[in-house]
C-alpha cells in the first residue's frame, strides 16, 4: 500500500496555492506599467487633478472639458461661452475609457495567452468585451475570470479538428472559428456574464464594506503577512485587492485595499531590527536588503529574514495591522496601485489630489512609520530574547535554511550537482537533472519575474563580468513562462518545486536570498572548470 507523507502533502498543498496564485498573479503584473499610466493620467488630468482647470488642453484630456471641433482656440471660446447656453461637443478623455476598456481587455488578453497563446489571447479579448459592455462597473475581475475561460475553450475547440484540416484551408478554419467563438462568448458576457460579474464585484465590496463598518479591516493582516512570506504576495495584492481597489478609486479617487499589502512599512521594520540585533549573515545582509525594500519595492527580500525566525511572523502581522488601522482611522489610501511596493511608488500613489493631495500623503506616510516602528520594536524584542541561544547556534540564519529544506521533505540536491556535475536525491521526487552540455542559459524565476528575479539576474551577471564571462544569457522569468531551454534554473527555495514541475530537464539551485547569496559563486566556478575541461 501507497503512502503518502504528511510533508509531501503539506508540499503539494503549498505548490498548488502558489501555482493559483501565480496564475492570478501573472494576469495583471504584466500590465503594471498601464495602471501606472491610467493613475498618473487621473492624478494630472481629472478636474481636481495637479493641471485640472489649467488649460482646454487638461480638461480635454480629463474627459470633463467642452471643446469645439474648429481647434484648441475653440475649445478655449467654448469653455468661456458655456453659460451663455451655448453647447459643444464633449471629449470623453482618457481617465474612463482607460479604466473601463484597456486595463480589463490587456487583462484579457493576458490570461488567454497565459491559457493558449496569441490565439487564446485574441478570443479572451474578443469575449471580455461583451462582459465590459454589459456592465456598469469597471470590469477588472470579470476580465480574470472571463480571459481563462475563452483561452481554454479556444484551446479546446482546436482539438476537435486537429489534424482533420485539408491543406490550404488551415487560415480560413482557424480565423473563422476564433471569430464566431469570440462572438458567441461576447454576446454570452453581455446578457449573463456580465451580471453575474456585478453581483459578484457587489458581494466581494460588500464584505469590504462591512469590515471597514465594523472597524474589523486590520484583522486581514492575519491573513496577508503570513501568506507574504510564503511568496503569495502577488497574488493576494494583484489577484484579489488590486480588482477591488480601482473600482473603489474611480468612485472616490482612492482606496485603503492597494495598502493592505504593499505597505513597505513592516518589511522595513523586520530587517531595521535584524541590522541592529540580528546575528552572522542575517545581521550583515540585512542593510543592504533595507535598501532594496524599501526604496526598490521587491518585498520578497524580506521573506527568508522572517522564516528565519518564524516568531517574527507576529511582528509583522502586528505592523500591518497597525498600518491599516492608520489609514482606515484617519482615511488614507492610494489612487492607483504601488507596484512594486516602494515607498517612491507609494508617494506618488497617494499624492493624487482627487484621494486628498498633501492630507493624504502624510497619512499613509504615517501609516507605513508606524507600522515600520511597531515592527522594529517588536521583532527586536524577539531577536533579543533568542539572541544567547542564536549565537550558541553560531549563525541561525544558515540553520533555518537548513529547516527550510528539511521542512519541504529533501536535502539540498542542487549543491550536490553544483560539486559534482552530478544529482542525487535523498527523497521521493527530489531529482535534480545532471548537465550533459556547456551551459549557456541561466534563468533567475520567481514568482512575477520581475522584482526579485531581475535583481538576482544582475547580480550574477556582475559576478560572471568580473570572472570575464560575458557570452552567457542571464534572464530572469515567471515561473509560469520557462519553457524548459534553461541549462541552469535559480530560484529561492520556497518556489523550487514548482520551477522543477516546469522545467524538470534543468539543472535548479535553490537560494535563500536573490540579493548575496554563496550558491553564485559556485555557480560561476562551475562554468568556468566547465569551460577549462573543454579548452
């Protein structure tokens, strides 16, 4: 009889919400750059935006400016004439049709390429139209929904007549069936999807609406800090509270929820506190990953910090709790998504003058002091009352990378492989693929592919220029993208399982921190014994 251990179970349970939420995730990261546009063109633009009233040409671009067809001294005419009863034509700007059509349709199309390529991607736009249509509300997480759907049931329909097209006829069958699909799930979006979409959007709100009614807001720090740390970040921010939050910013001009994770102020706190009473390298790494934190925004640093010290966990789901009571007490929040979580983004995200211009500022900048501040104080505590045990340990940091692996059911195959050009496995489906041919390709994957990941990639990019390898292709990639031509595949230990599912004939190393971590340097001396053995 078959058994299956409870850590394998607890393993599988951990990867498969990390796959969902990465899938979540992976719809709207790509798209950040079009949030940011649409909420620096509403902090510009609206009619109490900075250049609102300024000028026709503002007021055109905010949707709210009369204008005539004849050119701009016209439309300064018409805004001078309107209360004589004169009429002019009205521009729509650009604030609502960003918000209403491109956000969910680059959503869309996302998540149908995520599902079956460009193919899927164009039927995810075509359908998600209908549901925009059909609705009265920004339609962000009818677009999550909806894009998947079309994506697969494109993919689906392809297989019914794969490989039964006559040649020649492959285009007219391919385009014909994507149109009528698009067209059927359109007008299906309009009539019932859309709806549906509304009482949904209306039910989630609702819930908001009463948490902050009840003053009970700050409890969902119990659930976002730790889930952090299991790198759910994205996720819970860009998959669940980002579609909640714009709708509430184009009601109010802000919203509390684009806070609720991407505060930096508790990740700033844990690794203040590690820099003044952590021990060995958590203590020597934790300046430099302040830095990056806080002013870069990859909150990901932060994550083997508190792993390290499980108890820690505490001291962050008591910050962000703090940091959302701030803003819930004296009305903070941010126009537009903070990503990633820098304290710059955050700045600009909340100077909006639509959410409360400079009143505004100084309140979520409060919020993230103080939920910085209860988090330093407390995880201070914390270390101080480990700190004679930790230094008996002699370095608890390398201790609780050691339990980490031990926790996920496996030992550290990867270093295995990096000593011996070759991998072993000491658990059930811990094999790590042995390199049969020069290494060119390394890929850093995380979670986005985008924070973090990249910061690792230019690390050991610096690293191989020092070493005077300059011919080897360093990127860095989403999970859910490698595609298996990866010779070598690092990613944080956490995320490892689920990049062997995706690129299994990859050679993978597991780091606890993208910023320093010891694993390059071996990673760079193999290729370079590598290379000498072929010379």
């Amino acid at each position: 009889m078959t058994t299956t251990s409870p850590a394998a179970t607890t393993r599988s349970l951990r990867t498969g919400v990390q796959r969902f939420g990465t899938f979540l995730s992976g719809m709207i990261m790509p798209n950040i750059a079009a949030f940011i546009a649409w909420g620096f063109i509403t902090m510009l633009f609206i009619a109490v935006g900075w250049l609102g009233n300024w000028h026709p040409v503002s007021d055109i671009l905010g949707g709210f400016g009369n204008a005539d067809l004849i050119g701009w001294q016209g439309a300064m005419t018409a805004l001078a004439t309107t209360e004589d009863g004169t009429t002019f034509p009205q521009y729509v700007g650009l604030v609502g049709p960003m918000i209403t059509y491109l956000l969910p349709l680059l959503i869309a199309n996302t998540a149908g390429r995520m599902v079956y390529g460009e193919r899927g991607g164009v039927v995810a736009t075509i359908a998600t139209m209908g549901v925009i249509v059909g609705t009265n509300i920004p339609m962000f997480l009818g677009a999550m929904i909806m894009g998947p759907l079309a994506g697969w049931l494109t993919k689906k329909m392809d297989k019914i007549w794969e490989g039964k097209i006559k040649a020649g006829f492959e285009m007219l069958v391919n385009n014909f069936s994507a149109g009528i699909l698009g067209m059927l799930l359109a007008i299906a979006g309009f009539f019932a999807f859309g709806p549906i979409m509304i009482a949904i959007s209306s039910f989630l709100g609702g819930i908001v609406d009463w948490l902050v009614g009840h003053s009970l807001l700050p409890l969902l720090s119990i659930i976002v800090e730790p889930a952090k740390v299991l790198f759910l970040n994205n996720a819970i921010n860009h998959g669940v509270f980002t579609p909640l939050a714009l709708q509430q910013a184009e009601e109010t001009g802000k919203s509390i929820l684009f806070l609720i994770e991407a505060n930096p102020g508790p990740g700033i706190g844990l690794l203040l506190a590690f820099t003044f009473f952590g021990i060995g390298e958590a203590r020597a790494s934790a300046p430099g990953a302040a830095i990056i934190q806080f002013f870069g925004g990859i909150h990901e640093i932060y994550f083997p910090y508190a792993l390290s010290k499980p108890m820690t966990i505490l001291a962050l789901i008591a910050g962000g709790a703090t940091g959302v009571t701030t803003n819930m007490v004296l009305g903070g929040g941010l126009s537009f998504p903070a990503a990633p979580g820098s304290i710059i983004a955050v700045f600009f995200a909340a100077s909006n003058p639509a959410a409360g211009g400079v009143g505004n500022v100084l309140i979520v900048l409060l919020s993230v002091l103080l939920a910085a501040a209860v988090t330093f104080l407390l995880t201070a505590v914390i270390l101080r009352a480990s700190r004679k045990r930790d230094l008996e340990a002699e370095d608890n940091f390398g201790a609780a990378i050691a339990q980490t692996e031990a926790n996920k059911g496996k030992s550290s195959a990867a270093m295995d492989a990096l000593r011996g050009a070759t991998a072993s496995a000491t658990s059930e489906s811990s094999t790590t693929a042995t390199l049969t041919a020069p290494i060119s390709k390394i890929v850093f994957a995380c979670d986005a592919g985008m924070g973090s990941s990249a910061m690792g990639a230019s690390v050991l990019r610096n690293k191989f220029k020092k070493a005077g390898i300059e011919d080897l292709t360093i990127i860095n990639q989403a999970i859910a993208n490698l595609d298996g031509t990866a010779d070598v595949v690092i990613t944080q230990q956490q995320l490892t399982d689920r990049a062997k599912a995706q690129s299994p004939n990859s050679l993978h190393v597991s780091v606890d921190n993208f910023m320093n971590s010891p694993k390059y340097e071996e990673v760079v001396e193999m290729v370079q014994e590598q290379r000498a053995s072929d010379a």
